[in-house]
C-alpha cells in the first residue's frame, strides 16, 4: 500500500504561519520517524512526501529524507512555475529519480493564477520531462483547472483532497459535483481521496458525511484514477491517520481486491511512474 499525500516539517511559526493556533496539535516536528510508526501500524509500506512550503529549499529538504528512508518512494517539490529561469530549474532537478512531481499550493492566488500566460508557460515546460503536476485548490477554482488540463492532455496531473468540498456545511455540492464530472472527463488526470476530514467538522464528522463525495469521486473518476491519500499530519487536526485510512477502507471494501489494490498502489505507481 501506498499513502499519496503525507507532508513532513520542521516547524517554525514565522515559515509556518499557515498553521494557526487553531492547529496547535500540527505546531510542532513531524519527520519520517514519526510517520512510520503510522504506517507500519495500518498496513501501509511506502508514501509520496508532498510540499508543504513554497521554496525550493523544501524540495531538497523532501529529497534528502527520500534518500535516507526506503519507504519514501517519491517527492512532490516545489518550483517557481511563472519564472523565466524554469526550464535551467527542471533541467537541475531532472536527475532526482524519486523527483516525481511539482506543486504550487494555489489555493489562496488570485482569481486566475491557473491560467495565467506566465503560469501555462511553466506547465508547458514541465511536458518535457514526465513528472506529474498536483493540483492543490479550492473548490471555487475548478473551473479554471478544467481551462488549464484542457491545454495539455499529455501532462498527467493529480487533484488533491477532491478540490476541498465544503463538507462541513454543504454549500455549493452540486456545482462541484458538475465541475467534478467535467474534470475527471480528461483521463490524464487523477483523483486524491485525501484531505476530506479536514474540510468536515473537525470534532463531529461522521462516515456518512463523506458519501456524497466519495460517491462523486468513484463515480466519475473510476478506481483506475483515484489515489488513496491520508494528508498526514494535517488529518490529525480532525481524525488519526488509522480513522482517515478508515474511510477509505470501508468505502472500498465492497470492491475487487484488483480495484482496491488500485486505489491503494497501482494508480499511485502509474500516475507517479514510481520505480521500485
């Protein structure tokens, strides 16, 4: 098994300051140590460690903890996509074999970012060197990511934590649901179910709460694109990494062991072109 999602720091309140202190719980060091404990504890063997800091700093820092532990199996880093020195940038990057995609956290950029000319510029660099581009959003910007994949059916792309559906109060489900369907018509990109218990209630989420939009996610994207994703530690604002795994496992318990073994390895090795 394979977690897609999971994020490491060093915390430092002033680079940090996203964590606020109604997140006091995740106002401290996660490293790989700690996340393996979880890991061994649900049955699961390696990760993908994903940015959680805008710097290329944070790429190397993924990458060099991807280097001393086995079961990191890949690093999704950050770069400037809207710099004109992009193109020596992944050129610099490109020998990282556990390098396997980019992020920029665009959920909090203006109306627009995705589909700005210096923006596509970046993601028409990135095509010509087979590493994947995760989408990190909210649900208001789907409309743009559909303009953005629409450009590129060659680039393979991820959507994290299903575009953040306001799951805890249920507003806007049907326009997200419709963007949803449109996006997930595009096979080059797949689908996290990662991030959900976050935008829940944090103290009084339930199973049920969640399947409108595991449903909507199965549905369109299918179990030969969808990526099981825990986004540890910031789940344990909300849930334990065995709870999050839980949702997951329990929605797919009714499918074949091959579409489970899908959803919790094989579309994360497709989609990340993983080598081990």
């Amino acid at each position: 098994m394979i977690d897609s999602h999971v994020h490491f720091w060093n915390y430092d309140p002033i680079k940090d300051a996203w964590i606020t202190d109604d997140m006091k719980v995740i106002q401290r060091d996660f490293t790989p140590v700690d996340l393996e404990i979880e890991l061994i504890a649900s049955g699961v063997n390696g990760c993908i460690a994903v940015q959680a800091d805008q710097s290329e700093q944070e790429t190397e820092f993924l990458l060099s903890y991807a280097d001393e532990y086995e079961f990191i199996k890949g690093v999704v880093g950050w770069i400037d996509f809207r710099s004109e020195n992009l193109p020596k940038r992944l050129e610099a990057f490109a020998h990282y074999e556990k390098l396997v995609g980019w992020r920029h956290i665009a959920q909090p950029e203006p109306t627009g970012f995705l589909i700005s000319p210096d923006f596509v510029r970046g993601i028409a660099a990135l095509e010509n060197y087979q590493r994947t581009y995760d989408i990190v959003i909210h649900r208001g910007q789907l409309k743009e990511v559909i303009s953005l994949v629409e450009q590129f059916p060659k680039q393979r792309f991820v959507l994290d934590h299903l575009a953040k559906p306001d799951i805890k109060n249920k507003q806007g489900d049907e326009e997200w649901k419709q963007d949803i369907v449109t996006l997930s018509k595009h096979e080059n990109v797949y689908g996290k179910i990662s991030g959900m218990v976050t935008e829940a209630n944090w103290y009084s989420w339930t199973y049920d709460n969640m399947l409108f939009y595991l449903d909507t996610m199965f549905e369109n994207f299918g179990t030969n694109r969808l990526l099981f994703g825990s986004d540890w530690p910031v789940c344990t604002l909300a849930a334990s990494y065995q709870q999050t795994k839980q949702i997951v496992d329990q929605y797919t318990y009714r499918l074949s062991d091959d579409e489970r073994k899908a959803v919790f390895e094989t579309n994360a090795i497709a989609c990340y072109q993983l080598k081990y």
